[in-house]
C-alpha cells in the first residue's frame, strides 16, 4: 500500500502534468476528486470558487494573497472562455491598460459578452468580476493575449470615455504612442461620425507630440463635412518625445513614468557622499555585506538558502 508522502507525490505529479500544458484554472473535471482534496488539503491548490481551483505554495500565510494575483489573469482567460466560448471581450478602457503593459489587477474586471447576466461574480481578496450585456467589437477590431480577448488598441481609443485620459494618463499615452498612422483610427470614426470622440483624439495624439496624426485626423473629418473640434483630454502636457518609431509599450510606459517620477525621486535622494576615504575599509565592508544582500535579494524572488552560497527556487 503506497505510503501518505507516495500518495501525495502521485497528487502532485498529475498537478505538475496540468501546469505543463499552461493550465492556471484547474476545474474539478482536470483532476480526480481524490487527487483534488489531497492538493487542497496540502495547500497545493486553493480553491476560487465552487469547481474551480488555482495551485498555491503550501507555506502561504492564511489570507495571503500571493498566489491569487499571480493567478489572476490566467485564471479570469479560461474562466470567461469557459462560460463565453469566444463571445465576449473586456471593456475598451481595460484593453487598453493591457495593451499598454499595465498588468494590474484590478478591484472590478468588466467583461462584456452578448450572454452576460449583468450580474457580480465574486472572486477572492476583494476582487470580482461584472459581466455586462453590451456591444463586442467587430471581428476585425478584437485582439487576442494570453487569452484574453480585448479591444484592439484603435478600437479602445475611439471606444473608451473621456475619462481614461485624465485617470490613466500614462498608460493612455502609451497606447496613443502604439499607433502608427491616422488610418488605424479614421476608418472607425468616419464609419460612426463620431466628431466629438475624433476631437478628443487629435487632442491626445496632439498632446503627445504626433502633430502629424492630430492634423489628419482633423482635415479628414473636416472634408468628410464633419464639424470637428479639438479638445486635449489630459489634464497636462509632458516635456518628452515618445520614440515615432516602433517600441514596446513597456519601453514607452518606462519613460513616462520615470519623466513623471524624477524630480519628486531626486528630491528625496540625499547629498553624493563623494569618495571614501578609506578606501580599504570601504572594500572590506562591502565584501563582509555581500551574502546578507544577495540573501534579501533572492529571498524577495522566492529563493531559499539551501547552503552558504547555493540557492534553490521555493516551488
């Protein structure tokens, strides 16, 4: 008769089957209940909601929420795809985040879908999900990551309110900075008319110093015979020139965080102490120092000491 520890390895063995195929949100249907209740009752696996589970480190804190949020987005892409097959989308304004690199997450995700309930699914650590009975995209306007399916970046600029310029100016800007030309948005506007929303992105692209895309945008509505006004939906200007050709928008979002955070960052910083003095005595303090770094540094990653200067990952 196999022993608990044998048992447990088994359990663990068909955990490790499911994450090799990427699997995140384990259904009660991926693994047999034996199976499932010994990962539960090991802390293998934490369970989201009735039928669906996540893995988890068994040395989680009670209410630790690590796992969770690792969990988070992988988890929402199969949830949905699970209940909506490919019939549903996030809002505009949280495509775009994603679209921008911002991979937090958020109190309330907003899903649209044509069979949605309109209804709050709650999920753990005060986060939920509300799905909300409203228009999708058109097929040529839905972009696909990690599963999840999101409003193409032109799609979410003309979709999203005025609002998500003024709350989320940096990742706004990012987005803004992915469009390579006006045609990406123009189509999208003049099928709709939408003036007041093509004002609000000459503005925007304006603001970000793509002169040439604000003015197209404006000549075309205008000899479309549309009453075009140009309005800057942020709240200010920045003093930076986002690359024109193409970047990551991890690369662009870097910048214009750090133009936003430098000057408060240096303020903070105290005087250059200049070079020491004992040079020798320097050396000698910053060599005794070093394990205790390297210690904090790779404890933080999830590593733990196996010996003085081995490490081993705490999976």
């Amino acid at each position: 008769m196999a022993s608990p520890h044998e048992k447990l390895a088994e359990s663990l063995e068909a955990l490790r089957a499911l994450q090799d195929r990427g699997v995140v949100a384990v259904r009660s249907g991926d693994l047999t209940r034996r199976h499932r209740e010994r990962l539960v009752k090991n802390g293998f696996l934490q369970e989201v909601m009735k039928g669906w589970h996540i893995p988890a480190r068994p040395d989680e804190a009670t209410g630790e929420s690590t796992a969770w949020y690792a969990s988070f987005w992988g988890f929402c892409a199969a949830y949905l795809q699970e209940r909506f097959g490919t019939n549903w989308s996030l809002s505009p304004e949280q495509s775009l985040l994603l679209h921008a690199g911002n991979m937090t997450v958020p109190r309330q995700l907003l899903v649209r879908s044509p069979k949605a309930r309109n209804k709050i699914t709650t999920l753990p650590h005060d986060t939920s999900l509300f799905d909300t009975r409203a228009a999708l995209p058109e097929a040529g306007q839905i972009a696909e990551k990690d599963g999840l399916r999101l409003f193409s970046v032109p799609a979410g600029l003309v979709s999203c309110g005025p609002g998500f310029f003024r709350q989320n100016a940096t990742d706004a800007r990012a987005a803004l900075a992915m469009v390579r030309d006006a045609s990406d948005v123009l189509a999208l506007l003049l099928e709709g008319g939408r003036t007041t929303v093509a004002g609000r992105l000459a503005g925007a692209f304006r603001n970000i110093g793509r002169d040439r895309i604000a003015d197209n945008i404006v000549k075309t509505m205008q000899t479309a015979d549309y009453d075009i006004r140009e309005k800057d939906p942020f709240e200010d200007t920045i003093n930076l020139i986002l690359p024109a050709r193409k970047q990551s928008p991890y690369a662009n979002r870097i910048r214009l965080i750090w133009q936003q955070m430098r000057e408060p960052i240096l303020k903070r910083f105290p005087a250059a102490p200049g070079r020491p003095s004992d040079i020798a005595g320097y050396l000698k303090a910053a060599d005794d120092i070093y394990v205790t770094d390297a210690y904090h540094s790779l404890s933080i990653e999830g590593y733990r000491a196996v010996c003085n200067l081995s490490w081993a990952p705490c999976f």
